[in-house]
C-alpha cells in the first residue's frame, strides 16, 4: 500500500502552489515542509483502508500528477501561459457595415444601388449582402434578395411607379449580420429625367452642300431620359413630309431626301424635349448644281495680235458662289475651239498671240464647285486681225564653219588573246567633213580581205579578225583622213595558244 500515499503528498503539493500564485515568493519555503511528514502519510491508509470507494477517485488525479512534477524548475509564469489557450478558436464576429451606399440608376420599374465592401471584414469572412426594402412611412423591411448578394451591385426590380422606397445593405457572414448601412433619403421609384441634347456631328456645324439629284441622309444623335420628344422646323415652318421624311428612335434622329432640290436648300432646325426641358440645334442644307453662262460677252477693243474682251457674272450661279471661268477662242477658218484661260476670276481678260489676217470668235463658261456651266455665251462680234504693211527683213547671220581635221577620242589598247577565238578592236574619230578610214597591219593595208570585218558606224570604228591564227599578231592602225588632215592610232595584238588540260593531253 507504499504507492496511494504518493497521490496524498502530491495533493498536498498542489495546495501550497495555489498559494504560491498569490505569493510567489515565499514558495519555495513550504516545498521541504511536505516531504518530512511520514505520521500523516501513515494515518492516511487507515482511512483509505475503512474507505476504499475512495481510491478510484484518486486514480484520476493521476493524469495531474506529471503537471505537479514539473515545478521543480517552476515559476509563476507557466500557470499564467495556460490560461489563454482557452481563445485558440477565431472568434465569430459580424463584419462592419458596408461603405458608400448610394443609387446607380432608376426607371419606372427598378432601382440600381451600389456600394463599398465593408472597412472591418475580421477573420470570419465576408458570406455576402442581404438588401431590404421598405415602403416609405413604415418599418416593415424585407428582404429583396433570396439568396446572399456577392458583389457590390444590386438592382431592385418588380416595383410599383411613384412608391417611395428606403433601401438599406446589410453584410452577412459566419458571426452575424452586420450593423446595416442606409440611404439618406427615401428613393422614388421613378424613371430619372435627363435634360435632353443634341449631339450635332462636326461635319454639320458647318454649310452641309450637297448637288441637285443627290440622296441625302443625316443622322444627329441626342440623349435625355424618358425618351425625348423630337421635332423638325425648316427656316422656322414645319417640314414638307412630301418631301423630307423623319425617322426617330430613342438616340437619334435621321433626316432623309431621296432626290434632292434646290428648293430643299434653308435653315432645319431639331428640338428635342423632355417635360419642361429642351434642346435645339440647327444645320444649313445647301443643294447646288452647275451654274448658267456669263449673261454677256462683249469684245471691247482689237490690235496688233491681241483683243480684250468683258463678260458679266452669271444670273443662275448654281445656289453656289462662282469660281471663275474659262475663255476659248475659235479659228473661223477652221471651227475647232480651243480654251485660251481657265478657273479666271476676273470678268475682263486679254487674249493675245493671234494670226495676223484670221477671224476669230470668243466664248465664256462660267464655273462653280459643282464644274463648268453646261453652255457659253458668245460675243456678238468678231475679233479680226487686220494684216498691216510690214516689210520684214530677217537679219543676216554667218554661217558657222564647224569643219575640222580628224581626231581620235578613243584610242586603240594593246591586247593579248587566244589562238582561234575572233577578236574585236574599236576605237572612236571625229572630223567634219566626215573622215575616211583604213585599216592597217604591220604598216600594210588591209583592204577587203574576207578575214577582216571592218565597220564604222557615227564615229565608232571597228576591226574584226576572224579565228586568228599564230601569224596574226603584230601591230594594227587606224587612220582617219579628210581634207583638212588625218590622225593615226596603234595598237599590239598577240594571240597565245590555250592551255590544254593533263587529262586531255593524256
């Protein structure tokens, strides 16, 4: 029975540790206190003898015992550390509320709200929102998602026109809701009214020209919100929809003439409007086409070779400014019209360098950015250049000697090439008159041996020596002659046997 008093003084042990937590110091004194006391550990078993129910529980004091071992290095600290092994769990705590609540967009039907993740998420996580609604005046929310919302945008559908809503977000997560955030203000659940604009294309701010005949089609977008209500005026009265034909949808507006006139040229002007909002903008249409000829032509005066002539602007100009014009003048003799100037800006012109004795007509074009009028007005009279009494004398000039002795420009080279091969020598002469020339060989003239082929052709002179032999060699000339001289060049040929290859000498 040694071994149940050793749970007894253990027990014992834990008692003064207690106390030691409230005094550390003094308690390392009552440690040799309890282990002199054998009288008390031998009166224990006479206890436990006439009480032997009480020994199972001591057995389970026995897992304490290696902790009751331990302070023999002991110190207050360690009790201390197993204290807050208790939190060793992440505490389950709601999220903060979401940031920034405020409405994206409405309609007649629906509102659109966004809003920030919230600033404090904590270890547990975001799980998602839950948006309520309720009717203004009343507190009874309720929820307008079914399931978690995961991102930070929601839209709020199936409600009634004209019902005021309060809209607050609530963050969900494994430790709770959060505290919810709020719109400031009731929203009426109607659709936003945006001011109406035109958005008028940069090409349009300016003069629109188009020509007679052409389609036309013009679309100027424009915004607003509900749909804004469009109308068209030309120069300040309403459209001729026999004419002009308006096609609108909720973004644009498309002007169209399939065949265009001049009497579509003015002012249009678009308005859209929304409730007490409009907008308006305005574009210049232009239709031109090619204008009428010059309303006169008159020739004012005629001398020497020249005759000047006026013309007048034309009284059809197209619906377009006037460019310029183009003069032509005509041969009577002949008919054939021909343009003396053209894009002139002037209405009065000069038009020289004329054929003494002929009779001529003039003629004037008008011209715009559509081109050239479709027909001319025609002076009334005729410019006539009279012949005068002029006796012409041509001057005297000396007639210019350009004749010369030969001269050679390009001489003859020395060359060396191979037995059986023609071989070409060129050289080049000048003289005037022009010289005569002759081939020689060793001082010897050739003449027409057939072996030779000799050609001279605008002062370039060649020799041709056809499959020479071993006695063709030696020294070649060329001489030019005329009446005023002759010149001499030379030239060594050699001709060399070609090399034979081993194999074949083999």
């Amino acid at each position: 029975m040694p071994s149940k008093p050793a749970p007894i003084k253990k027990a014992a042990k834990k008692e003064p540790a207690k106390k030691a937590e409230k005094a550390p110091e003094p308690a390392p004194e009552p440690a040799p206190e309890p282990a002199p006391e054998p009288a008390p550990a031998e009166a224990a078993p006479a206890p436990a003898e006439t009480a032997p129910a009480e020994a199972p529980p001591a057995e389970p004091e026995a897992p304490a015992a290696p902790p009751a071992e331990e302070p023999k290095p002991p110190t207050p600290p360690p009790p201390a550390d197993e204290e807050p092994k208790a939190p060793t769990p992440p505490p389950k705590e709601p999220t903060s509320a979401p940031l920034d609540l405020f409405v994206e967009d409405k309609n007649d039907t629906s509102v659109a709200i966004i809003w920030s993740q919230p600033g404090v998420v904590g270890p547990s996580g975001l799980d998602g929102y839950t948006i309520e609604i309720c009717k203004d005046g009343t507190e009874d929310w309720k929820a307008a998602n079914e399931d978690l919302q995961k991102s930070c945008r929601y839209i709020i559908k199936n409600q009634a026109t004209g019902d005021r809503l309060k809209i607050r977000v609530v963050a969900v997560n494994a430790g709770g809701r959060s505290p919810p955030v709020m719109l400031p203000e009731a929203v009426l659940v109607k659709e936003v009214a945006d001011r109406p604009k035109v958005r008028l294309p940069r090409f349009l701010r300016q003069r629109y020209v188009a020509q007679v005949g052409s389609k036309i089609n013009l679309t100027i977008p424009f915004t607003g919100k509900p749909k804004p209500v469009v109308s068209w005026t030309k120069d300040g009265q309403p459209l001729d929809a026999k004419r002009v034909n308006i096609r609108s949808s909720e973004r644009d507006s498309i002007l169209f003439i399939r065949t265009a006139e001049r009497d579509d040229s003015g002012v249009y002007e678009m308005c859209v409007k929304v409730e007490d909002f409009e907008d308006k903008a305005s574009l210049t249409l232009q239709i031109v086409e090619r204008p009428g000829p010059p309303a006169s032509v008159k020739i004012v005066d005629t001398w020497g070779f020249n005759v000047s002539l006026e013309w007048t602007a034309p009284t059809d100009t197209g619906n377009s400014t006037i460019t310029g014009y183009t003069i032509q003048k005509s041969d009577k003799k002949t008919g054939d019209w021909f343009t003396v100037l053209e894009h002139y800006a002037r209405l009065n012109a000069t038009i020289s360098d004329l054929i003494m004795g002929n009779t001529y007509k003039i003629r004037v074009f008008s011209e715009n950015k559509c081109g050239k009028s479709e027909s001319a007005t025609t002076a009334k009279d005729e410019a006539k250049i009279v012949k005068t009494g002029i006796d012409y004398k041509p001057p005297e000039y000396k007639e210019h000697d350009y004749s010369e002795p030969p001269k050679f420009t390009t001489a003859l080279s020395d060359r060396a090439t191979t037995v059986g091969y023609s071989t070409k020598l060129l050289c080049s002469v000048r003289g005037s008159p022009k010289p005569k020339v002759q081939w020689m060989k060793n001082q010897m003239i050739i003449g027409d041996d057939p072996k030779y082929r000799q050609i001279c052709t605008q002062g370039i002179c060649s020799l041709e020596i056809r499959r020479p032999g071993n006695f063709d060699g030696g020294v070649y000339s060329c001489k030019a002659m005329n009446d005023h001289g002759e010149a001499t060049v030379s030239c060594k040929l050699e001709f060399r046997h070609a090399a034979v290859a081993d194999a074949s000498k083999k």
